[in-house]
C-alpha cells in the first residue's frame, strides 16, 4: 500500500485502523487463502475475499459463498490449461478419469497437472493406473512443494482431539456416507458428542453434511486420508475394537428393526434392541432406519458371520425374512440368506440350514433373476427337510424349486412339484403351513393359467381366497391381506386370460392398493402392469399412463418385466419398441 516500514505500526490495532484509512474507499479485492479461523482474518475486513475449509461462522456482516467442488468438465478444463490443449485431447477419457480420480477437487487437479507439465512425455493413462490403485493415489497427487497429503494434514492438525477421533474413524464406516450412530461407536463417543464433532468437522470442511438428514460424508481423497490416520494413529487393534463394537451394536438395532416385520416376534422388537430409548418406534421408522442404514448392517452381517458368530448371523437373517418380502428388489438378499446359510451350516443344524437355503432359493428367484442357482439352493433344502422331518420347509423347497424350473422353462415337472408341495402343505395344521399351501397354490394357478387353463386356474386361485377369508389363527390381519391381495390379483389375471374384462378391473385394482399400502414396490408395479393391460384392453382413459408409470418403475427396479411393461405400452400406442 506504499507505507513504509519503518512507519507500520506495532500493535496490531494500530495497523489495523491504518490498513483501514489505507484502503477506505478503494475498489479492492484482498484474497486470503487457507484462513484458520476469525481473528486472523477479522482485522482485514471490510472489502476482502477469503478462502477456507472453516466455515469462519463468527465474521459479521460478509457474503457467503459456497465453492462447490468442480464438475466433471471444469476439472478437465482446469487440467487441459496446465497440461495444454493437444496432449489432454490426445487421450480424452484418460483425462476425464484423472479428474474423477481427483475427485474433481481443485488442488487434487492443479497438483495432477503439474505432475503432468513436470513429465512431457508421461502418458495421461499411466498417471491414471497408478491413482486407481487406493493405497497409492495420495502419494500421487505430489508435485514439487504441492502436496494433497499435506493441505489435509494443515487441517486435520487444527482439530480437537475428538474431532480428529471422529473423523478417523468414521472412515471405517460401510457406504458413502454415515449417520451420528456410527460415529459415536466408532470413536467411542455418546451420540450428542458425535453429533458436536461432525458438525465440527463439517464447519472446518472437513466432512459433508445432508441438507435435510443428519447424515454425512467424505471427499473421496479425504477418506482415504483418514483411513491412513486409522493405521498410523490407531492401529489394528484399536480399529479392530471399534469395528467390531459398531457391527455388534448395529447387527442388534438391524434385528430388532426387522422384527416390527415379523409376524411371529413382532411384539420383541423394541426389548431386543441394544438401546431400546432409542429404537425406531413402529413399522414406518423402523423401515427407514433399515433403508437408510443398509450398508452399516449389512457391513456388520458379514464382519460376524467372517468372525464365526454364526448364531447372530442367523437371528438377523431370520428376522430380516419379512422384512425381505417388502424389498424383493434388493439384490443383496442373496448375500445375507447365502451366509445365513453358511451359518447354519457351520452350526450343524439340518432344520435351520433348510429354513436358509429356502430363503436363499427365493432370493436367488426373485431379487437377482438366475434360477439355476435358486433350483440348487431348492434342491439343497428339500434334502435337508426330508433328512430332518420338517414338512414345513418340505413343502416350501418344492415350491421355490418349482419357480426355478418354472423360469428354466421346465414347465411340466415344476407342476409336478407345486401340486405335491400343494398336497404336502394341505396335510398340516399349522399357521406357517397355511401360508406356503396359499403361496403354492397361487404358483400352481399361475403355471396354469399361463399353460391355456385359465378356468382351472381361477377354480385354484378362489381356493386361496377362501383360505385368506376363513382366517388364520396367529396371523395378522396385514398379513392375511397381503395374501388376499396376491389371490385377487391371480383371480383378476385369470379372468382377463377368461376374456371377462370387466370382470378382472376389480381385483386388480384391490390387490394394487393392498401393494401400495404396504409399500412393497416391486408386487405394487407388478400387479399396476397388470391393470394397465386390461384397462388398454377395454379402452380405459388411464391405460397409457398406468402402464408408462409400471414401465418406469420396473426399468428402476431393474425388472424382467419391464419389457413386458414396454410391449403392453407400445402395443398401445401403436409405436415401434423403445420409442416411447
């Protein structure tokens, strides 16, 4: 500002009020980068411009600006004005991989590029296999005195000890992102306390948090930052604890969770839970905890079932067996009910192995589409039901082994089964009995109906009306009206097959609001798909947009039976395939 030295103050509020008339009306901009905290920056104000991974929440009258990181085409653009225009368009997609290798954050980039304009004649792609590799990227992304290892260790030296702990350890957490539970058990933190130091963290830019959840994330450098932290600060032992304190603890509320679903242990739910104060209250939270925390469970599942805790492996998996009906689209139900297994298995028991390897069977069915592994898994069951005496899991194995060689196109021995699982069923008493035989019958009926005999599939599927209406003992009535809504849309699809359509319109409709209200997307979409066929059939105004609303909700849930929803729509529509 032209004073000279010997005429700068000493004091600090002294030069302050001098920088003050120096600069009192002049257009100026004054960048700071990297502020740590208020009062470094406090006496330079107003006028200047600042930069900081804090939120420097205590200046008073600034505008904000949030910087957001860099889209995927700036990032190339930032890293095409270090490296030059010809050598980034000489191998374009490695160029765009080494900006989502950076996570397209400035720095990374910059230091990047300058390894880059440092080597003329290093290949772009060879930079990008090198930073593939997780445990090598930060020793990469060094240039010189540009180092990214060092701008985070800037940070992460500034943090209080249990802000540093957090944000050590939350990088062990499954997924890409956590909520204040895991923190806490991770770290060893009360959740209140978990929450202070994520919200910390979040201020000094060190984590991301959701607008609208409690719920956070890492950059993906800084993650791997923080793994390194866990190794060289912690050690195995210490992340061993934390791990296994957070899998216990979060395998206990995802049983508990789960059990609001069971209609058999429904009532235990909240008591089983490991902080019951806490526990999600009823069906609607306690779905949403299971949902949100989907990884953090599922993570936990397979750390015991690795660990030999084989018996929590299958308290889980049992509990998870109602829940998993609502979710059939979710495909890691192969893995958990493949471990419960596992499990079982390794426990020595045959009943219990046959319970898995159904669930196994029905997931390998419905939630991922490959029925050779799902016959085996049936197959498996069945001997071990025989081998043990349980009609029960006898009679579902015949029925999810029928499903399978339903879909490997062996249509005549996968009637052969339903009818004797159907019979096997039939001659027990038992609440659960009555559930497979509906189960069954309503296969059997479809099998048949899709084999031209659609009278004698509706005469099956009344059958199983009239179970669901003369009750079952012990069996909720959520539970019979699932069923029921299952019968019904079997009976509307009978009658459409029958021709009578204004007949079938009513059962269809009860059976996609019985989906719906139980929120079970996957037999929602299926049983709109099926109305929508019959309302084209009959002219109905809400045909085209019934079915293109099953149509983009089954390409979502990655369906087989979106192309059935496609042909139904263009048939319609009167266009070619994949138009619409």
């Amino acid at each position: 500002m032209g004073v000279a030295e010997a005429a700068i103050p000493f004091d600090t509020d002294d030069r302050t009020g001098l920088w003050r008339s120096l600069t009192a009306g002049r257009r100026l901009l004054l960048l700071l980068d990297n502020a740590a905290d208020e009062d470094q920056v406090r006496p330079l104000l107003p006028g200047t411009a600042i930069t900081s991974r804090h939120a420097l929440a205590g200046l008073e009258a600034v505008h904000r600006t949030d910087l957001a990181l860099l889209r995927r085409e700036e990032a190339v653009e930032l890293l095409t004005r270090i490296i030059g225009a010809d050598r980034a368009r000489a191998e374009a997609q490695a160029a765009r991989d080494l900006a989502d290798l950076c996570g397209h954050l400035p720095l990374a980039v910059r230091i990047a590029g300058q390894r880059l304009l440092s080597r003329s004649h290093e290949r772009l792609g060879k930079l990008v296999a090198r930073l593939a590799a997780e445990g090598r990227r930060l020793d990469g992304l060094q240039a010189g005195s540009l180092r990214m290892r060092a701008a985070f260790a800037l940070s992460y030296r500034q943090l209080p000890t249990d802000a540093r702990t957090v944000l050590r350890r939350a990088a062990l957490s499954a997924g890409p992102d956590f909520g204040p539970e895991t923190a806490a058990l991770m770290a060893g933190l009360s959740y209140d306390e978990a929450v202070t130091r994520a919200e910390e963290l979040t201020d000094a830019g060190l984590l991301q948090s959701d607008a609208d959840t409690e719920r956070y994330r890492f950059h993906d450098l800084l993650r791997l930052y923080a793994s390194e932290l866990v190794e060289a600060e912690d050690g195995p032992a210490v992340r061993d604890a934390a791990l296994d304190r957070t899998a216990s603890w979060m395998l206990r509320r995802a049983t508990a969770a789960a059990l609001h679903f069971d209609v058999d242990h429904e009532r235990n739910a909240t008591q089983s839970d490991p902080d019951p104060e806490t526990a999600p209250a009823g069906r609607d939270a306690a779905r949403a905890w299971l949902e949100t925390e989907r990884d953090q469970w599922l993570a936990a599942l397979r750390r015991a079932h690795d660990a030999g805790r084989h018996r929590e492996v299958l308290d889980a998996a049992v509990a998870m067996h109602w829940f998993s009906d609502l979710n059939q689209h979710w495909e890691q139900w192969v893995e958990v009910f493949r471990r419960s297994s596992d499990s079982a298995r390794a426990l020595g028991t045959r009943r219990e192995e046959a319970v898995h390897l159904n669930y196994l069977a029905w997931a390998c069915n419905l939630c991922v589409h490959d029925p050779h592994t799902a016959l085996a898994s049936a197959d498996a069951a069945l001997t071990a039901a025989r081998e043990c005496g349980d009609g029960l899991q006898e009679g579902w194995a015949l029925g999810y082994g029928a499903g399978a060689l339903h879909r490997l196109g062996r249509v005549a021995e996968a009637q052969e089964r339903l009818r004797e699982g159907a019979r096997c069923l039939a001659s027990q008493d038992s609440p659960q009995a009555r559930l497979a035989e509906l189960t069954v019958l309503n296969s059997l009926g479809t099998l048949l109906r899709q084999a031209g005999r659609a009278a004698e599939a509706l005469e099956i599927h009344r059958r199983s009306q009239r179970i669901c209406c003369a009750d079952i003992p012990g069996r909720t009535d959520e539970v019979i009206a699932l069923y029921h809504a299952v019968a019904r849309q079997q009976i509307g699809n009978d009658l459409a097959a029958l021709e009578r359509w204004s007949e079938a319109e009513e059962p269809l409709r009860h059976s996609l609001a019985a989906f719906e209200a139980a929120q079970m997307p996957a037999w929602t979409e299926q049983a709109r798909l099926d109305l929508g066929k019959v309302l084209a059939v009959t002219g109905h105004p809400d045909a085209r947009e019934t079915l293109r609303t099953a149509r983009d909700a089954l390409t979502g849930l990655r369906s087989p039976c979106q192309v059935e929803a496609m042909a139904a729509l263009d048939a319609l529509d009167g266009t070619p395939a994949g138009t619409d």
